[in-house]
C-alpha cells in the first residue's frame, strides 16, 4: 500500500520553474454526499486506491480544512481541499462535482460557509507549486461556463474529457 516515500517527485522537476501538470488522478461525477467531511473522505479514499497519497493524507486533509477552510464563493461555488506535499505520493489533481451543494467554510476564516458545487483537489508533491496550480485552477474556476460544463457531465467519461479540455486552456503543460 502507500508509503510515506515520493517515488515519483524527481520525474517532476520538484523546484523547477516550469508549470505544474494537473493530471487527472481521480474523477467523479455526482458524487452524492451530505457534507464536506463525507466528501473528503470519499475522495480521499479513491486516491488510497489509486495509490497517489499516504495513508496518513485522510487526516492530514481533514484537519487543514478544519484550520484552513478552501470553499471560494466563485460564480459557482467551489471548494479546493488540500494537503500537505508530504502526504502526496503522486502528483496531480482529484476532482468531483456534487450530486447536491455542499457547505464547506469559506476561505479567508470569514467563518460563513459556501455552498461548493464542485470539489477541485490539487496534489503536489512540492510546497512551491501549490501558488502557481492554484492561480491557474483559480483562472478557470472564475469561468463560469467552463465550471457549469463540468457540472452537467453525468459519467466520470465525460467529466475527464471535459475537464481534461478546460485545464489545457488554464496553463501551459496542463493535461
């Protein structure tokens, strides 16, 4: 199973200045869950079976979005949930629409909610990409029309075709 070693981080250019890939690693359309903590866990069990994080990253994920809560009231609601490098194994990106919104806390620790439609997981294995996948998925997040295309994909199929299509126009090198 996972360990707590990074196999794959020299593969990436840790360091480097080039732009990070955001590969899709898990994709769920409508997953139909009743809060934030039930669709953390969903996702993070799919990326322990995709063996792309440790075992220790369902609590490493929890517990940062209990401190440093990533719901983004942007034109559709969206939620950025991450974790720390160190609980990454596999570079890349989880992402899931919502059968239903889902109140995840505000960014900012405003302590109000938003009500996410959508789930954007980033995974990097290095601090420093965090700033820069996360300007290029906030570019894409501002759209509108690209996020509500994403929602109306009814099959995983369909939602990493189009996600695989809207993140190539986020960024150079993006897949």
């Amino acid at each position: 199973m996972s360990s707590e070693q990074r196999p794959h981080d020299d593969a990436h250019g840790e360091g480097a200045g080039e732009p990070v890939p955001l590969t899709l690693t898990v994709v769920v359309a409508q997953l139909d869950v009743t809060d934030a903590d039930e669709a953390l866990r969903a996702l993070s069990g799919l990326l322990l079976d995709a063996e792309a994080v440790t075992v220790d990253f369902p609590e490493a994920l929890r517990s940062r979005e209990q401190r440093y809560p990533t719901g983004l009231p942007t034109p559709i609601p969206t939620a950025i949930p991450h974790a720390d490098p160190q609980h990454v194994l596999t570079p890349g990106l989880a992402l899931a629409t919502l059968a239903r919104p889902v109140a995840f806390g505000e960014m900012g620790g405003t302590g109000s909610t938003v009500d996410a439609r959508l789930v954007v997981m980033p995974l990097l294995t290095d601090a420093g990409q965090h700033l820069a996948a996360l300007q290029r998925l906030m570019g894409l997040l501002r759209d509108g029309a690209a996020v509500t295309d994403l929602l109306e994909a009814t099959d995983e199929e369909t939602l990493r075709e189009r996600a695989g299509i809207r993140l190539r126009g986020a960024g150079e090198g993006a897949a």
